[in-house]
C-alpha cells in the first residue's frame, strides 16, 4: 500500500511535469515536438496497462495488481475458478 502511494505521488508529480512541458511547447508553437511528446507519454501509458491486470471483478483485480507484481522474471501465471457464479480464467 505504502508502494503504491508513493507510485501515485510520482505518476502526480510526472503528469504536472509533463503539462508544463507539453504548456511550453505549444505556447512556442512548436506544434511538431507536442506530437512526439504526446507519442512518448502514450508509449510510457501502454508499459503501465499492460502491467494492470482487469478480470472485470474490482476485488480480484485488487488483489492480482497487489500481489502479481512483486513477480519478476520470465513467469507465466494462470488462474482458474468461481468467484461468486462468475467463472474466472486468468492466463
């Protein structure tokens, strides 16, 4: 939770600095290099999703995004079962 904090106030703080950049370029007119910083922040979000799992249910989603991440290497991981009357398969 404390990670996760911190990740939260670090993504604030990028996105503030991104603005302000993204402010600069444009009130210079420098329409071409907005393009491109725009193109590398949407690299850097696509990282981040693909990171996030989402199974459609918000309490397994919690705890797959807490505890999947801590994994490191070449992992696969899959999961079967019921949650509630909901067949989960999460590979």
């Amino acid at each position: 939770m404390i990670q996760k904090d911190e990740d939260t106030k670090k993504f604030r703080h990028d996105v503030s600095n991104h603005m302000m950049c993204l402010g600069e370029l444009a009130e210079r007119g420098e329409l071409r290099e907005v393009k491109k910083y725009i193109t590398e922040i949407q690299g850097e979000l696509v990282k981040i999703q693909k990171r996030c799992y989402s199974v459609g249910n918000p309490i397994m989603d919690a705890v797959l995004n807490y505890y999947l991440p801590a994994l490191h290497g070449d992992v696969e991981i899959k999961i079967r079962g019921y949650l509630g009357e909901t067949y989960l398969l999460v590979t």
